[in-house]
C-alpha cells in the first residue's frame, strides 16, 4: 500500500485544467483518478482542493477520498469537503475513501475493497494449459471502436448477470464515452469472428491501468477467453511501463476469486457514503400537506406540535409596502409564483387589519386546471420551443431540470423521482406551459417548493376574508400566450445559470431590495410589455376603488410594482414600504446612501 503513496505539492490552485488533469494522471490512486474519463462518464466538471479531487455539476458532488500525496487523513478530507461543499452549493453529495470522516459514517452506503494486481506478476502455473488452447482458438486484439459485436455482447451479459447500479451504468454508457484519450477495448474474438470476451481499460494513470469493466459470452461460451485477456493485459502494462493492474473492487465472491486466482491482492480500503446537503432554507414539508388539509376541513384540531412539524420555514415579509390617500390605508405587495420559505405569520397578522385581499388572478384547483390543459393543448400553429433549441442545449437543460443522473445517482437512489420530460414539454406544449412546468420542476429540486400567491389565496379565505382575482381566466390565458418560443428558448439557453439567478432573485426578495430584484442580467420570459405593461394598466384600474376604500391588501407580481408605483402616485395615493425588522431597515438606509 506505500507504494501507492508519492508526495506532491498542494494543487488548490492548479494552472489549468490541463496541469491539473496530468498532476492527478502522475499520481492517480484509484481509477476514479482519471479526470478526462471520468468527466466524459458523469458530464459533471472536475476539480481539486488540497490534494483531494472533487466532481461536480448544477447540484451534485462527487469527492474522492484518495490523496494525490501523503498518507490520508480523515481530518485533512473532511476540510477539503467542507471547502468543495460550500463552493458549488452542491446538494446531492456522495463521497469515497479508505476511511470515512466521523460524521460521515452514518451515510455509510458500501464497503469494499480496490484490488491490484502488480505488473510483473507471473501467469499462474494452473492456467498455463488452459491459456494455451485459448490461444488457438481466439484472436486477441485492441481497438477504440464500440462495434455492433460489442454491443451485442453488452447486451447478453447485463441481462444474465447481476450488477451493481454503478457498473450497470458503465455498460451502458460504454459506447458514448468512447472517444475519451487512453479508453481501450481489450477484445477475444473467436474463429467464426464472433465476440468472446472484452474488458474495457483506461490507460490514461500513469502508475497504472484500469479494468474498468469486462463481459465474456455464454452463447457460445469459449473457455478461458477471459483469462487471455488479462494475460494479455499483463504483456500490455508491462510494455507501457505500468506498475500494476487496478482491477477495481471486490464486488462480489465470484468477482473476488476470479481477481485473487490471479494473485490479485486487497491494496486499499474503500467506503461509500451518500447525503443530502440541507440549503439554508429548509421546509420541513411541502405546500400541499397542511395547507390543503386546513383549507379543507378548518373544524379539524391540531396541537402545537403538529403545526410545527407541518410548518415550513418562516420569514418575515419585507416586498410590501403601505399606500394611503385621505386617511385610507391599504397595502400593496410583491408575489412570487415560487419560493424557498413561507411568510405565514407576516401575513396572518396583515390580513387582520384588511376587509379584502386582491391577487392577480383565481388560483382555485379548478381554474389552475383550466389554464394547465390550455398550456398542454397549444394550436397546431404555435411555435414549439424545440425547433429553436439544439440538442446540446436540450442535454445542458436536461441535467439542470431533472437533476443528477446515471450510475452514481442510481447506485446511490438519490435520482429524482419522476423527473419531467423535457423534451415532451419542448415538443409538445405551449412555449409558457413549457417555461413554467420546468421552471418549477428546477425548481422544487432546490427547495422552492412554497408558493407566496397560494399561501396568500388559502390563508385570506381560511381567515374569512374576501379574496378578489384582479384578471378572468381568459385574460390570464391571453397574457401567458403572448410568451414567445424564442424568448423560452433564451430563457432554457441559460439554465446553467438558473442556481446563481434564484439565489440573488431570493436574497433581493428576503431583503424588499426591488432594484436588485429587477437588475438581474437573466430576463425572465413573462417580462414582456403584453404581460407587464398592459397589465399593470389593468392592475391599476381595478385596484384603485379598493384602494381608495381602505383596508385592502393587493399582491401582484413583483415585476409589476416598479411600473405600478408610480403610476399610484399619480393617482394621489402614498407609498412607504413597510421594514418588519431592524435589519430591513438597516439595510434600506445603506441602499438608499448608495444611491444618493
């Protein structure tokens, strides 16, 4: 095992990815070490802190326990984790290593151990015979190309044999990661050119190769076709000046007799452990399950306990702001279609001082039915969001949209459940029924499973109050369609920057920072001068007798307020916006001192 040790400058901060990717391949330890493969294999990026190296993409992390110099340290890796966590923000995590840091040990997942087997190592006398008659009855040679062959062989094996997740995933994305440097077919085929046997290596360690994976056929079965292959393999590593073979792990029994009989030997320790990340904002349950139940049965009783168990993180409610003409007062707000946390309590004690509560439009489950089958059922003419994507930009909004995915995710059970159908959304439906399905799907994978325009429409008539939609289902609809494929399309072209957005988007909206809000360099496709601008002139009819009146409560988008505001006060109404909290208002001064 010291062997299997150098030491090696820190590589925090490599040069490049190039410097990087050779400084791992120097002094890789265990397959997963192999940069360009494994990036090809998981489509995520890779990097390293420390002399740990780390996988990730959108919101998962992969970390790699294994250091590129020295002797490991639960502690030193666990401080490397920690940076690589709080850099990508990552969520679905998964890590592994010859031992886990202590607090990772309940997310333990598998335990095994990394064979090798050393270069110079000699055939066993037991095989000698038996490799011989191989010899004469198969052809042995190297290639690139995934064949029709190969794929049959695949094919065959992986229905007849159990496999884990993980390797399950590397059959089958064994052709489309073939183009990657160093990637080897080791192949037997037999006298009628038929496939026996192949094993995929990776050449691309220096220290070592890797089998990665190998399959022989049963129909028909040739003997010992496998053995060939790794003597021949054996003849390869040492003319490319390999130390050893990485044969991987033990798998299984069978596995592990087939690895030791050619004198194989147990090198590393290997532990697996899976987790979820918290975000900073945490429901601990989702829109649907208390809300619903209130709203449908209000006589049921619940005890303190139950509404702190059902209720989601709280905060308080700082996109309001209080309007007044002679002596009325009322409020207007900014809702969101879509948040991180629920503002419950700031709400319950506004509607005590309001008669009526405006929204923009009916959110009652048959309403919200008729506008999603409008938005499955577009006009034959209307332009889907497919014809203006290309295919890269799908996959790209795929990984976004439905999370990690393949065998790491699949080993790990951590794959999004039910995840959307991209391309049918693409294909099928309506450019805004497509924008706002997977919107939301992106988003409810974050944690944004709160709705601030349902919140409202549920607490106001559980609390009795008149609860007035703004717009019909029809004009509702109207404005949705005015939502272009290419301003959708703009939008999804832009996903790998959707973490960034709603992250600034929910620290603007926590702080009633509507300027910031507003400044986003990412446009949100319902910004357009249909759905604002001739709204807001609608919004602003509607709302003024209520106003006028007093003891209303309106909310609307937040990107209707910048244009709304001013037109109240032309209307001679008086705005202020409300500062819940110390901070707000702490904060507010700051801006506005920028400002000026």
């Amino acid at each position: 095992m010291n062997s299997l040790h150098r030491s090696a400058p820190n590589i925090a901060a490599p040069g490049g990815h190039s410097d990087l990717f050779a400084y791992v391949l120097e002094n890789a330890q265990i397959p997963e070490h192999s940069p360009a493969f494994m990036c090809a294999m998981s489509g995520g990026n890779f990097f390293a802190r420390g002399d740990y190296c780390f996988l990730t993409a959108q919101d998962w992390l992969m970390a790699l326990g294994y250091p590129l110099s020295g002797a490991y340290s639960p502690d030193a890796f666990a401080a490397a984790l920690r940076t690589a966590l709080d850099q990508t923000g990552a969520r679905d995590c998964w890590c592994i290593a010859p031992e886990l840091p202590a607090w990772l040990i309940p997310h333990e997942v598998d335990a095994d151990d990394f064979f090798i087997l050393p270069a110079a190592a000699a055939v066993p006398t037991r095989l000698r015979r038996q490799l011989e008659r191989a010899r004469t009855c198969l052809r042995v040679d190297m290639t690139t190309r995934f064949s029709p062959q190969h794929r049959r062989l695949w094919s065959e094996f992986t229905a007849h044999t159990p496999l884990k997740a993980n390797a399950r995933e590397l059959f089958a994305r064994t052709e489309q990661v073939m183009g990657t440097p160093d990637l080897m077919l080791l192949n037997a085929w037999d006298q009628e050119g038929r496939l026996a046997a192949c094993l995929l290596l990776d050449f691309a360690p220096k220290p070592f190769v890797s089998y990665l994976i190998g399959a022989h056929s049963r129909s028909p079965y040739t003997p010992y076709a496998s053995d060939l292959l790794i003597a021949t393999l054996l003849d390869e590593a040492r003319k490319r000046g390999k130390e050893y073979i990485h044969l991987g792990l033990g798998v299984n029994e069978g596995i592990r007799r087939f690895k030791s009989k050619w004198g194989a030997v147990p090198a590393l320790p290997y532990r697996m452990a899976a987790w979820k990340e918290q975000p900073a904002s945490n429901p601990k349950a989702g829109i649907g399950d208390m809300l619903r139940t209130l709203t449908a049965d209000p006589t049921t009783m619940y005890s303190t306990q139950d509404m702190l168990d059902f209720e989601p993180q709280q905060r308080p409610f700082a996109m309001l702001w209080e309007v007044e003409k002679n002596g009325k007062y009322s409020w207007i707000g900014g809702s969101a279609h879509f948040f991180c946390c629920s503002f419950k309590r700031s709400f319950r004690r506004l509607f005590k001082q309001v008669d009526a509560i405006l929204l923009e439009g009916p959110l009652d489950d048959e309403s919200l039915d008729i506008v999603a089958r409008s938005g499955r059922e577009p006009d034959s003419d209307v332009e889907r969001v497919a014809s203006l994507l290309t295919e890269d930009a799908i996959r790209v909004l795929m990984r976004v949209v439905r999370g990690p995915e393949g065998f790491w995710p699949r080993l790990l059970n951590i794959e999004t459940k039910n995840p959307a159908d991209v391309r049918f959304y693409l294909e099928h439906t309506h450019p805004w029924y497509a924008l706002f399905s997977l919107w939301t799907a992106f988003l409810e994978r974050q944690g944004w499973n709160q709705s601030v325009d349902l919140e409202i429409w549920r607490l106001g008539h559980a609390m009795g109050k008149s609860v007035i939609a703004m717009e019909s289902l029809e004009e509702q609809i109207a404005s949705l369609e005015s939502v272009t494929a290419e301003r959708a399309a703009n939008f999804f072209c832009n996903a790998p920057r959707w973490k960034d957005y709603i992250r600034q988007n929910a620290a603007a909206y926590l702080a009633g920072d509507l300027a910031a809000m507003m400044g986003t360099s990412i446009e949100f496709p319902t910004r357009t001068e249909r759905v604002i601008d001739r709204r807001d002139q609608l919004f602003r009819e509607r709302m003024r007798p209520f106003l006028e009146a007093g003891r209303c409560a309106v909310f609307v988008g937040t990107a209707h307020l910048p244009g709304l505001q001013p037109m109240l006060e032309q209307d001679g109404f008086r705005l202020r916006q409300v500062m819940p909290t110390w901070r707000h208002k702490l904060r507010a001064r700051l801006r506005a001192k920028k400002v000026s």
